[in-house]
C-alpha cells in the first residue's frame, strides 16, 4: 500500500532552498505568510528600531508569534541573495545593508552627494563619552587636553549623546552618556558592541586620513587641533 504524499518526506531542491520570500512564504501556513509580509513592510518603513511587543501590540497578534515569525523573516534575509538583513539594533528590530556589501553601498553613496560625517575632534570626544560614561565636560578636556564646548554642542544638536543628570561634586558639573540615536548610528545592539579601543584608533587614523586638507602643514596642524564639530 502506497504512503500517502503528505506522509512522504520531501526533498528540498537547492533553488527552492536558495528560494526568495515569495517562495520561503508560499512554505507557511497562509496566516503566517501573511503575517510575514505585514511585518517586513512594518520593520521597512520604520524609521527606528521596533521592538516585537511594539511591533505585536500595532498588529494585534500574540507577542509569542510575532516573535516567531519575525524570526523565519530574520532567517529569511539572512541567504545569501539578500543585499540587507534584519537584525537587533537598540532593543529593536531594523532593516539594513549586509556588512559584506557596505564598502560598494558606501562607494555608490558617495557618488550621490558628499558625506555627512563627524570631525576628527566630534569623534574623539564621542569615543569618550561612549567608553567612559557618565563623564562630565572637565573629564573629557582632562582626557583630550583641548576644550570641547563646541563638539558637545554638535553632539547634542545631532542627538548621539545626552545629559545624564549632574555629577555630586563642586559646581555639579552635567553628566554626558550616548544616547539610543547613538546605537542606531553605529549600528550596535547595546554597549557591549562598542569596538575595541584598537580598533577605534583604526577608525581615528581613517578619519584623519580623509579630513586631511591639501595645505601647507602648520594649516594641517591647525585643522587637526580644531574643535569645531
């Protein structure tokens, strides 16, 4: 007596194993498939990472099966075909570019318009911040030796850094720590994902290397000490 089809197990080809979204959902059940697609165009459109009570809680589902699904879209998107990915950034889920094909994302960026980056000196002081926090204003200048009013206001002003109450000392200096903008920017899920001190001193010799101006060197020297964010 022959085994019912829907007994028999199936084997997978590899196109349908390197399938597309259409395909992984035509897989699920109906409701599932649908559900998918309701969040992968939630997670798209949001400008900030959510997180899946918010996400469940807009839908009207179970916490438990968004969290579900949400990670068969995860695992999804992390086959090689897809040129982004979603993945926890800040407590949420976000939609971005795959880490493999940032260098030809930035290039093709960088072809449209100049760049909006930090100064040398923004950055300094933000690695600071970021490695030290709270830290307060006469901390930072003990740590850099150079003034730093104006880059704590363009950090501010861009959000990647908060006050964080006041230090109980004389004078009860404010309190500076990162912000949620901050991990979003940098693409880190928390703290903990902060690089190395090593590997920041790469980045600072990067930016070095591109804000350097074609001028004489006493005007290279001024640029580098400038702090202007």
């Amino acid at each position: 007596m022959e085994r019912n089809s829907a007994e028999q197990p199936q084997e997978v080809s590899a196109e349908e194993f390197f399938s597309g979204p259409e395909t992984r959902a035509a897989q699920l059940p109906a409701d599932d498939a649908l559900l998918m697609a309701v969040l992968e165009a939630i997670v798209y459109v949001a400008e900030e990472p959510l997180s899946a009570a918010q996400i469940a809680d807009a839908v009207s589902e179970p916490r438990d099966r968004v969290e579900r699904v949400l990670g068969e879209l995860v695992a999804e998107y992390e086959k090689p075909q897809h040129g982004v990915t979603i993945r926890e950034v800040a407590g949420g889920y976000k939609m971005a570019t795959k880490p493999e094909h940032h260098e030809r994302v930035r290039e093709f960026v960088k072809s449209l318009r100049p760049p909006l980056k930090l100064s040398l000196a923004a950055l300094e002081t933000l690695a600071v911040i970021a490695y030290k926090q709270p830290v307060t204003s006469p901390e930072i200048l003990e740590i850099r030796g150079v003034q730093g009013a104006g880059v704590l206001k363009t950090l501010l002003d861009r959000k990647l850094i908060a006050a964080g109450g006041r230090k109980n000392v004389i004078g009860k200096p404010i309190l500076y720590k990162t912000t949620k903008e901050f991990l979003q920017q940098f693409g880190l899920k928390d703290l903990s994902e902060l690089p190395s001190l090593k590997e920041f001193e790469e980045i600072r010799r990067m930016a070095l290397a591109d804000d350097a101006p074609p001028s004489t060197e006493p005007e290279q020297r001024a640029a580098t000490s400038s702090d202007e964010g």
